[in-house]
C-alpha cells in the first residue's frame, strides 16, 4: 500500500501527466529533493518512467518529465441497465479503446456474472482491472439494493472476482461517473462542480473540494424529483413537473408521441427539433427550460458555478441550448459567478468509462512499492 504521499505523486502523475519536475512539486508542496526521494522507487519498479529532456522555459538544465509506464495495462468499465450491459476496455488513463454493448441473458447476479464474462472475453489485452457501475446503492463491494436489477444485499465485487480472477470495484454509476468526470474527464482541474445526467433516468452528484461527495443516498435517485415546472406533465410518482417528468427521455418521448399521435423515439425527437417540428420544438423548449432551472438551483444551493452535463439523454442540449441559457440566467443571481457548461457527449459510453476510472482508482490505492 502506498503512503499519503506517495499516492498524491501517483495520482498527481496519472492524472496530469506527463508532468515536469517543477510542476509536481508545486502541486504537491514539496522541495526538488523530497520529490526525488519520493519519485525514486516508483522509478526502481518502473511505474513511473522519466521521458525525454524539454526546455520549460525555467532557468537551468532542461526537465525530464514524469510519466506512467506506458505497460500498466488494460482496465474494463461496465455499467449494468435492468436489461443491458454496456463494457468499455480503456487504457490506465480511462482512454476508451473499445467497447460493446449486449443485452442481459437475465438480471439474476450469477447470471449478469456470465455475461460479464462473456463481454470481457471479447476483449484484447493485458487487463489488470474491472469497474462494475449501477443504479443502487453500494458498500464495499456489497449491492445493498439496486432497483432496477431488483437487487439486495449482493456481495458482487466478490462474486466477480471469483469467476475472472481480477480485481473487481463495484460503485454506484453516478459516484463512478463524477470519480471519471475529476480525474479524466470534464472536471479534471476544478475544485468543484455538479454533475447532472438526463437519459433513461435523472442522475446528480457533487465534486467538492476536489472530493466526490459520497452517501448512500446517492444512489436514491433524490435529484429526479426536485419539481422545476408547475404545470408540467406528471411522473410515476404523481409529482407534477418534476425532474423525471420534464427530463427522461421516456417522458419526452411520451409528449412527443401524444402530440403527433404516433411512436416517437428519442433519436426521432431530436431530429424532428432540429428540423423546427412545432410539436418536438416545444416538448424541447420545456425540457430545456427545467434543465436550465436545475444547473441553476445545483449552482445555487452546493455554490459551485461550474456543471458537467452528461447521459445517454445530452443530445437534449444541442436541440434546447437557447432555452437552457435562458433559465439559468433567470435563476442565477447576476451577482454569482457564472455558471461554466461542460458537454459529456458519449452517452452510455461515459458511464462505462466511469466504471474503469474507479477500477483504475482502486489499482493505483493498491500499489505496492519494494522499499
């Protein structure tokens, strides 16, 4: 296991390198000399590489800049639905180097295993790791409940590692998303910032003072009720105008569909939005306007400006861009900050990326260095 310190140089490495000498040290608050004693047995293992001389502008010899081996291997991502498993193979950045998508044979855990399994065997490469997300919420390992597998009480990190012999972490897929999000993603470099996810359901988490916020009730699905229209539809819940009644993409396209008395999908509404369809166009502009309600009041009450937008539900944003702006600048005091947008694009993609990044957390927690 890796000191304090240590683990802020590997993190510090993985997340911004390459990274000169100089720069770490500023990061980290330590001297030229405590940075070399520190760095050196990462270097001895080979964790850590020194990559060739640049010239950074400061007085003195050129900079050698430190790096991650680039042999550290593969790490899978997969974010379980109630009825699909979406797998991602990344790098040990949470670069995506291949993906699949395939239906489950059943929600049981013993069968979900299976065609884990199955999906990984699909893919090439020295793995070292696997990330499991999902919708619930999770303890060490442990699903405590997860809804829409109808799960309770599955020790799944375990039974996983059992059948591949790999390291397996298991996390909520919102926790997992903004762990990806600050490390990798959107929010690398922001102290703080919301994260918000429209698709099949409504998702939000919290990064704050550099840290995910974690709780169990994360994994309640508590954001998908907060009321942002008096007048619009209602969800299953009966809440009128809330979250999950103006933002899934069951409920637009549900609009969508009464309104032209037709199956709509939700492809099909951000098409015909985009081709200024009167019916389409306002279901969007509605939609926009509660997301932009929702950035703004996440803004307002965890006090920080900026918002990482992401699922598989963003094309929303290119269709409503105008009425979002509009309704933050409505709820937001002109006196705050303002609000600053980051566009997560991938869809599912971005939540199985999320699932590798904790994987690739725990694999960094885990290191032993010969001392």
């Amino acid at each position: 296991m890796l000191t304090e310190s240590e683990n802020a140089l590997a993190e510090a490495v993985l997340i911004h390198g390459p990274i000169s000498r100089s720069a770490l040290t500023s990061r980290l608050g330590l001297s030229a000399a405590s940075l070399t004693r520190l760095a050196k047995p990462f270097l001895d293992t080979g964790l850590l590489i020194e990559l060739d001389d640049v010239v950074d502008g400061s007085v003195g010899r050129p900079t050698r800049p430190l790096d991650i081996a680039p042999d550290r291997g593969f790490f899978v991502g997969i974010k379980l639905t109630g009825d699909t498993l979406h797998a991602a193979l990344t790098d040990v950045r949470a670069t995506l180097v291949d993906s699949s998508t395939r239906p489950l044979t059943a929600s049981d855990p013993s069968s979900v295993v299976t065609d884990i399994r199955a999906a990984i065997d699909d893919f090439d490469g020295d793995i070292r790791g696997i990330g499991v997300s999902l919708g619930g919420s999770v303890d060490d390992g442990v699903v405590e409940f997860a809804p829409f597998l109808d799960w309770h009480d599955v020790p799944f990190a375990a039974m996983l590692a059992e059948a591949t012999g790999l390291p397996v972490t298991v996390e909520n897929d919102l926790v997992a998303l903004a762990e990806a999000e600050r490390w990798f993603g959107m929010g690398r470099g922001l102290p703080g910032f919301s994260v918000i996810t429209i698709g099949e359901g409504i998702g939000y988490a919290v990064v704050a003072h550099n840290e995910v916020v974690r709780t169990r009730e994360v994994g309640a699905g508590l954001g998908g009720h907060i009321p942002l229209a008096a007048n619009g539809p209602l969800c299953d819940r009966g809440h009128r105008g809330c979250a999950q009644a103006m933002l899934t993409s069951g409920s637009i396209t549900a609009q969508v569909s009464g309104a032209l008395r037709r199956a709509v999908d939700y492809e099909e509404f951000l098409a015909l939005t985009a081709d200024g369809d009167p019916a389409a166009t306002a279901v969007a502009d509605a939609a926009g306007e509660a997301l932009g309600r929702f950035i703004a009041l996440a803004a307002n009450l965890t006090m920080q400006p900026a918002t990482v937008l992401a699922g598989d539900g963003i094309g929303l944003f290119s269709v409503a861009e105008p009425a979002i702006r509009r309704a933050i600048a409505a709820d937001r005091d002109p006196l705050a900050d303002p609000i600053e947008l980051y566009i997560d694009e991938p869809g599912f993609t971005a939540w199985a990326r999320g699932a590798a990044a904790v994987a690739i957390q725990s694999a960094i927690a885990t290191i032993s260095l010969a001392r």
